[in-house]
C-alpha cells in the first residue's frame, strides 16, 4: 500500500475513533456542526480525544496543552513559548488568555497564535 493511502486509511479510522469517543462521552446528542469541526480537526491536524489533543466545553472544540506539544513534534518545530496576556486575564472568574508562539526552526521568527481557557 503507498504512503498516500495508507495516511486516508489511518485519517478514516482516526476519525471513526473520535466521533465515538465525543459521541459516548458528550452530554446529549451532538449537532451537524460540533461534528463536522471534530471531522476538521482530526483530519487537518491529526487530533485524537483518545490522546487528550482536544475536548469540547461548552459546544466548541479547545486544543489542550498535551495536543499542542504533540502538534509541534508533528511538525518538526524546535519551540513554543507561552505568556499569559494578563490584561484580557481575570482570575475571579476563571478567564486565562494565552499567547503562544511556535518556532519552526532555530533562526525563524516564529508564528503567533492566541487561546483561552473560558470555562
């Protein structure tokens, strides 16, 4: 079998495995969209709920740390770093804002993403 469609082959069966994890652990059934984004995530990105990569709150999607670093190693980046964005930060009420930055290589710029942890 080529490498080609041995990657649909194992993408097919990733998201198989995800949507019945997401369907035996979400709370009620799930709608046409939550789906089709679970469907997106796990194809573009490789995620896996079994692993921990990403969990739903609240009917949206959210990568976890554990998904990030495996997203990077993945990818072949040599480092992340991670800041709290304090002013959009409020503890009382359990609002993080974090900016992370991803470095493809030791001499690149790196390329700058924003997340919130909003429960």
């Amino acid at each position: 079998m080529n490498a080609r469609i041995a990657r649909k082959v194992g993408q097919a069966v990733l998201v198989r495995q995800n949507l019945r994890i997401a369907r035996r652990s979400n709370e009620g059934p799930m709608g046409r969209v939550l789906i089709d984004r679970l469907r997106e995530l796990t194809l573009e990105f490789g995620f896996s709920l079994a692993l921990g990569d990403f969990t739903c709150l609240d009917g949206s999607w959210y990568v976890t740390h554990a998904g990030l670093l495996r997203l990077a190693s993945r990818r072949r980046c040599v480092g992340i770093e991670v800041q709290h964005v304090f002013e959009s930060c409020d503890q009382s009420i359990g609002r993080w804002v974090f900016r992370a930055t991803v470095y493809k290589a030791r001499e690149s710029r790196g390329f700058v993403g924003y997340c919130d942890a909003d429960p």
